[in-house]
C-alpha cells in the first residue's frame, strides 16, 4: 500500500465529489464496490453520486478545508472544516471521514461523523 498516494486519492475523491462532479469521483477513484456507512446515503455507488448531486443542487456556495489526513494500512482518516450556507446562515462543521481502500488503491468504503461548530465554547481551543 502506498500510504502518501492514498491520503491524496482520498483527499481529491472528496473534494471532487463535494465540489459537485460524485460521478468523476467514483470513476477515478472508486474500485468495483462502495459500501457506506452513513445513514444518510444509500448504499453503493449510486446512492452516493446522488447524494452528492442533491448536496450541490441545495448547497452550491459550500466550502471544504481539508485539516488532516492520517493513513494506516488499508485506511485513510480524512479531518475537515466545512462551512454551509443555509436559509442565509452560515453554518461550520466538523467532519472525520474515514476511507478504506482495495488491493488494487482503489476506495471501497466509507464511514463518517459529523459535528456543528458550536457558537460558543468551554475553551479556547479550535475543533480543528
């Protein structure tokens, strides 16, 4: 496994895909499966690009920052800030995202975990 080349497969696989081309993603990035482990998305392939499709119809002015990637073995940890507009409000998230990839260097599934950025903290730490 080439640890550098999956952090960065994992890394434009998102951004393609959250930047509004899922399709692209998948047939870059994707081998012969994609299991999802996110509620909100049906599973498999394309459960995911219409997914992704939705998400730009509804949140075109979205924004990815991508804070950390962390590869072992067959897995790539993917750490972001992302900033929605939503009914005129700004909102800031969180994301951990996790990728698993095939034999072949290909991603094959994917869980993840969402938070709010809240308004106010208990300290003066980012969440990123």
């Amino acid at each position: 496994m080439n640890l550098q080349q999956n952090k960065e497969n994992a890394i434009a696989f998102y951004k393609t895909a959250y930047e509004g081309n899922p399709k692209k993603a998948v047939e870059l990035y994707v081998g012969n499966e994609y299991i999802q482990h996110n509620p909100d998305v049906a599973d498999g392939l394309v459960g995911f690009i219409e997914y992704f499709e939705k998400m730009q119809r509804e949140y075109p002015n979205k924004s990815i920052e991508f804070v950390r990637a962390i590869a072992e073995g067959e897995l790539v940890a993917l750490h972001t800030h992302q900033t929605w507009q939503e009914k005129g409000v700004q909102n800031e998230y969180i994301t951990m995202d996790f990728f698993r990839f095939d034999e072949n260097g290909k991603i094959c599934e994917h869980w993840d975990a969402i938070q709010k950025i809240p308004k106010e903290s208990a300290n003066p730490n980012t969440m990123y």
